[in-house]
C-alpha cells in the first residue's frame, strides 16, 4: 500500500491535515464513526480532548482489526459540536494524533454538528483507509 500526500504551494500550508492523499493499494476499509463510548456503551471523558482521544483509539482498534494501521488513513472527517472548543484545543488534539497515529496526515475535514448520536458525546470521528493484503 502507497500514500501519497499532495500539499501544493499554491494552497495555504496544512496544519494536522493533507490537502489530498492519492492511494494504491488491495482493499479500502470504511471505518464507521467513532464516540468515546467504552466497552460498556458509556460517553467516557469530560473534556473534548479527552473524548477525542478515546475516538481516536476506537477508530485505530477497528483499523487494526480489519488489518489497517495509522498510516494506512486516506481520509478522516471529525465531527465536532463545538468548533470553536475545538479550535482553543487544536494543538493538544494534534499532539494527540501525532502519539496515536503518527506525523503523516490523511486528507481530513473538521465538521460542525449540533449533536451526535450520544448526548454526551463532543466528537465523532470516522474516514477510510487503504490497505494490502
């Protein structure tokens, strides 16, 4: 499987994304949108990077168990019911992904929404990726 991220001059530089990611590889896994639920179906976390955290884990254990790892992302979109929370927290949800996921980015988008399908829940994550085998 092959990457490859296109971050033209032309464009305004990315920060905690790619402007396009072109992929090749034998499979694509579509990865369903991920809360902080635990185990137990429990919104777990009180603040949005703390809820964003537990969502990224939850996305990466279904990437992993369908044979997937982080670098592996084509495409993320986070679902955020509060952007501007999310904004004031943007560094420490990036140093969040770059521990969990690495330094290469998928493409991604930042998506505002009025609420999820948990009340509680902040942040919902969910994208695609591409894979061998």
């Amino acid at each position: 499987m092959t990457l490859h991220r296109h971050n033209p001059a032309d464009l305004s530089p990315p920060a905690g994304f790619s402007h396009a990611v072109t992929a090749t590889g034998n499979r694509l896994v579509f990865l369903a949108g991920q809360t902080s639920l635990d185990r137990d179906g429990k919104i777990t976390g009180e603040t949005l990077p703390e809820q964003f955290e537990a969502a990224l884990v939850n996305l990466l254990t279904a990437l992993r168990h369908a044979g997937g790892s982080p670098a592996d992302l084509a495409r993320v979109t986070v679902y955020a019911t509060d952007v501007a929370d999310y904004r004031r927290h943007a560094s420490e949800l990036g140093r969040i992904w770059r521990r969990l996921a690495g330094r290469d980015y998928p493409a991604m988008a930042v998506i505002g929404v009025v609420r999820l399908w948990d009340d509680a829940a902040q942040v919902e994550l969910d994208g695609f990726a591409v894979v061998d085998g």
